[in-house]
C-alpha cells in the first residue's frame, strides 16, 4: 500500500506545477484524463505559437540578433512543432508569429541580454509531499527582473490570475527584490504588466497543492477519482477530438 503521507505515489507524480495546478483549479475532468489516467491531448497550434515566438524572441536577445532574424527562428520552430499537426487553427496561427514577434522584440530589446532562460525553480511546503517545480522564460538577474512571455491574439488589461499564480511562484524562489513582469503579445499590441502581491498569489497555488493532495487521498484508484468529476466538453480544455473521446470513454459524455 502507499504510505498516506503521499499519496501522489500511487500515480507516479513525483512533482507539481503551476501549469498542472491551473488545470486542476480549470478542469479536475481534465487533470484526472492526463495527470491521473495518461490520456494526453494534443498540443494545439496556439500553443506552439507561444513556444515558437519566445524560442525567437529570447534567441534574438541572447544573441543580439535582429528582429528579422528573431522572426525566421520563430517560424522555423512553429514549422518543425506543427508538421504533423491536423489543428484547423494552424495557418492562423502561422500568419501570427512573425507580427507577434515584431511586437515582443519592439517591447525588450532594450532589456539588453539575459542572464538566464528557462530557469528551473522548486518550491517545497511543508506538509506537501511533493515540490512545485516551474520553468520561468527570462531573467536580467543582476537588474531583479523575471518576466514571462505570454502570447494572444486578445490583450489582456491586466495579469490573468493564473499567470499570476504562475510568475508569483517563480518570483518567490528567485528572492523577495525580484521585479516580476509579464509581457502580453498580440499581433498588434503589446503590453507589459508589473505582478503585485506575490505572497498572496504563492499561497493561493499552495492551497490548490494541497487541494490536490486531499483530492488523491481518497484513492489509489483513478476511476473512482473520475466518478467525482464532471467534464465541460465545450471548454477548451476539451477541444482536442482525442481529449472528447477520451471524456467521452470514462464519462459517456
């Protein structure tokens, strides 16, 4: 039996992340399917476009490269992560990158070059039997600057909260001085916003944490953990034809 201390044991989590808590919080259907049962989804083109866009962007600030040569990063990335892909949103979000990036490299370049990327941070609580553990994009360390890229096609008038929980999170490991930012990339905007209020935002992901926790102590089972979840499968958490199967497999919905 596993010991009661740790029940993510049972299921072979040997960390969280703000990423899997945001689920959670978005879709217990959904982290139970892919955390819980293995049915992963696919990644959708938005998502690409988010991780093509930063590789440019950060490529072009670490290397001092031009805007044209951050653009041709970025679209090589999103043509090698998308090659096999069957998202009906795929050429839209192709013609997105290149303006998005326009957009980031007009907002940072005056940042000047980081001095880390994509930094693994590990948050441990006590009474948590396992640590948060995150990956923040960019960091100017010796200026106390960690920002967060974010990309969409609607900009946002403030933080979203789960992005704050996200940043916040990465903020606390990096030090109570860090200036945390996040910068929002649209095709024809940009801003960036300031996170306020860290602490709180760190001890509301803990709370889900533990949240999580509570929830996979009451079994070993994860079809009994999905007999006390609901999917929407018109939220987008469920866009993906295999994620509808897959609810449509455990949930006959």
């Amino acid at each position: 039996m596993t010991s009661p201390t740790n029940p993510f044991k049972a299921y072979g989590i040997e960390h969280l992340s703000p990423s899997a808590c945001n689920t959670f919080i978005g879709s217990p259907a959904s982290f139970v399917l892919e955390r819980l049962m293995g049915k992963r989804s696919q990644v959708g083109a938005a998502a690409h476009r988010g991780t093509s866009v930063e590789d440019g962007v950060v490529s072009a600030l670490l290397n001092d490269l031009s805007t044209s040569e951050a653009i041709k990063i970025a679209q090589d990335t999103f043509s090698k992560l998308t090659s096999l892909s069957g998202d009906p949103r795929r050429a839209k979000e192709a013609e997105a990158v290149p303006e998005m990036v326009k957009q980031a490299m007009a907002e940072l370049s005056s940042y000047g070059k980081p001095s880390s990327t994509q930094g693994k941070i590990s948050w441990d609580v006590e009474g948590l039997a396992v640590p948060i553990i995150g990956f923040y994009d960019v960091a100017w360390e010796e200026h106390g600057i960690l920002l967060d890229l974010k990309t969409t096609h609607a900009l946002p008038s403030k933080i979203k909260v789960n992005h704050a929980r996200q940043v916040a999170l990465y903020a606390a490991c990096l030090g109570d001085n860090i200036d945390a930012r996040l910068t929002y990339i649209t095709p024809k905007k940009v801003a960036t916003y300031k996170l306020e209020n860290v602490r709180e935002h760190v001890q509301a992901l803990e709370r889900v944490a533990f949240t999580i926790q509570r929830f996979l102590a009451i079994s070993e089972d994860p079809k009994v953990l999905a007999s006390l979840v609901v999917p929407d499968t018109d939220s987008f958490y469920f866009s993906d034809p295999l994620a509808r199967q897959a609810a449509f497999e455990v949930w006959g919905l």
